[in-house]
C-alpha cells in the first residue's frame, strides 16, 4: 500500500464535519453535542453515531496526534455517512460533481482504494 501522507488525511475531516453538525439536531442537546457516555439521554439519542464521531475529530482534537490508521478509520466512519446521505435517485457517482461525491473520490485517492 502506498505511504499515505497525515496531512492529506488530516484536510479531508473540514467536509464530513460540517456535513454531519448540519443534519444534527442541536437545539436541545443538553450536552452542547459533546457524548457524555454516562448519560441515558445520550445513551439512547439517535444522533449518538454522529455526536461520537464529532467528538473525536471535531476541530478541537488534535488530529495530527492520531495515528494514520486512526485517521483513516474515522475517515471510513465519514465516508459510510456521506454515502448513506445520498439518495437513491443519485446521479451515478462517478460522473457526478455535487460536493458530496467530489469529497468521495477525494478520499478514495488518498487511501489510494
């Protein structure tokens, strides 16, 4: 497998963040969206996967601290959102230049898959 570079992985979190905060319901989380995994509230919110997910690679964390394997498996976790965000009358992806399946090929010549 190639040697991918950090900082490659590293730019590719800007979209998923904001893609996934803007399907999150924000309003009432009593939590400012930060998990707290002793709370039953967030124990059983359906917006668990996605708050989680902010929490390790939201712009506060520290990604350059993360392993490469760690970025790419997040990264993983995004690319599974995005895709199951489109709907089933997509476009076919690889003609398609909506910003959803741009980041998607992005990503997938990084990881060089």
């Amino acid at each position: 497998m190639a040697n991918i570079n950090k900082a490659d992985l590293i730019q590719l979190f800007d979209f998923p963040r904001t893609r996934i905060l803007q399907s999150m319901e924000v309003t009432h989380c009593p939590h400012a969206v930060f998990f707290n995994a002793a709370d039953e509230q967030c124990i059983n919110c359906h917006q668990g996967e996605e708050c989680i997910w902010m929490n390790h690679n939201d712009e506060m964390v520290a990604l350059e601290k993360k392993s490469v394997e760690e970025l790419k498996q997040q990264l993983l976790i995004a690319v599974d959102f995005v895709d199951s965000n489109l709907s089933p009358h997509h476009l076919s992806r690889r003609n398609c230049q909506c910003d959803n399946c741009a980041w998607l090929r992005k990503v997938q010549s990084v990881l060089g898959s």
